[in-house]
C-alpha cells in the first residue's frame, strides 16, 4: 500500500482492554438490578456507543440507561483504563509510520475526552497526530462512525484516496467506506463471526500490519516480528 495517513480505531485495535470494558459492563449492569448477559454477550457490544449498544439487552430502558453508564463510566476510570494494555508493537508501528511522513490519528466511538485520558494513559499521545471521538455519549449517528472518520479527513485536509481505516469491528469498515477510504481489518480485537470480510485487507498480527502499511523492508527495520513474540510469551 502507499498512504499518507492511517486512521486507527482504539479499543481492540490499539489497545487491549483486558476485559475491563465488558466486566465494567457487567458490573453496571448488575448495580442496577439487571441480570448479567455474560462475557460472550457483552464482547458484542464493544465497538459502537454505549447509548447504542446497551440498548439491544433486556433489562436497559430509557429510565436507567444514562445511570448505568454513569456507573460504567466511574468503573472505567477507576479500574478499567490501567487495567488497558497497548497490543505488542503498537507504539514502535506507530513511530515508525510517523517518521515516514504519514499522518497517524485515532477514530474512535469513544466520547473523546475519555479517549484521550485512555491514550495519555497508555503514553501514546505523542505517537499521534490527532484524536477524532465522539463529541457526547449519545454520538447523534447511530452506531455509524462515518461522522467521525469524515472529520478526521477535513481536520487534517486528508485525501480519501490515500488513506486507511484500521479497526476491529465492522463499524470501521463501513466509515472506511462511507468515505471511499480503504480499510483494514485486524484480527485481534472483538469482530464478531466473519464481519471483517468485508475489510479491502485483514491482518492477524502487528507485523503483518507494519508489512502492509509500510513495506515488508521498511517494517523489518522496527523489529515488530520480535515484539510479536515478545508478547505472546
């Protein structure tokens, strides 16, 4: 490929949550009287806004669904984000994509300033360029991130036709494509079933990932086929 600006989905593909999004789920949804969905259930839910997401469960109304992530949201930040880890690679891809001239930002569903706080956490701030979220709990788009992947191209003056969305989830692809922008999908997050298959590309590890965005030469130079098993030991 040859891009000049990568766009990257956060959780399930920058990041490894470590659980702490779905049991942060699961613990507000038991403080509030509902039954647990389980691990399984909850792993669907990652990826679109929480106002979107916890809808689809039985229990989650209009009347108790701002306390639920209200009590999600306080979960997160006291236990949920340092239990967050960055994928093997991650950081070395991403100073390596920039020393290449490539514009690196983050597209996430995420209320940004959560976002943010979650990177700045993770020390990756200065890895990036820009971080696109969205502006309130609510989105205003559905489980749609189109909104956000178009504001990261107008914010940055970014052509469409060199750039690429990286995600997890099958939301990626379709902001991907709303905006006539490749995609990739990685294989290390929360896709559900074969919703990737829609992705232009897919990726099982890091390396294959640097490989594709930066040239198989170029991606040996960041050792990320080392880190990649640095991390799975």
């Amino acid at each position: 490929m040859s891009v000049a600006s990568v766009l990257f989905d956060l959780d399930g593909t920058l990041v490894d949550p470590a659980g702490s999004i779905t049991s942060g789920i699961r613990y507000a949804l038991v403080a509030h009287g509902i039954a647990d969905p389980g691990e399984e259930r909850v792993e669907a839910l990652v990826g679109p806004p929480l106002q979107i997401g916890l809808r689809t469960l039985d229990g989650v109304d209009d009347e108790n669904i701002d306390a639920i992530i209200d009590t999600y949201r306080t979960r997160y930040a006291e236990v949920g984000m340092s239990q967050s880890r960055l994928y093997p690679g991650i950081r070395e891809l991403l100073t390596a994509l920039r020393s290449e001239g490539i514009h690196v930002a983050v597209t996430t569903a995420k209320p940004e300033h959560i976002a943010r706080e979650l990177i700045a956490a993770q020390r990756l701030t200065d890895c990036l360029d820009a971080v696109h979220g969205n502006t309130s709990e609510h989105g205003g788009h559905g489980s749609s991130k189109a909104h956000i992947v178009a504001a990261a191209l107008h914010a940055g003056a970014l052509d469409p036709a060199r750039s690429v969305v990286v995600g997890d989830r099958h939301y990626d692809i379709d902001a991907a494509r709303a905006n006539s922008v490749a995609s990739i999908g990685v294989n290390w997050g929360f896709a559900q079933g074969g919703e990737l298959s829609i992705a232009d590309y897919r990726v099982s590890t890091t390396a294959a990932l640097a490989d594709l965005l930066l040239g198989a030469e170029r991606a040996k130079q960041i050792k990320l086929h080392e880190l990649m098993q640095e991390g799975a030991q």
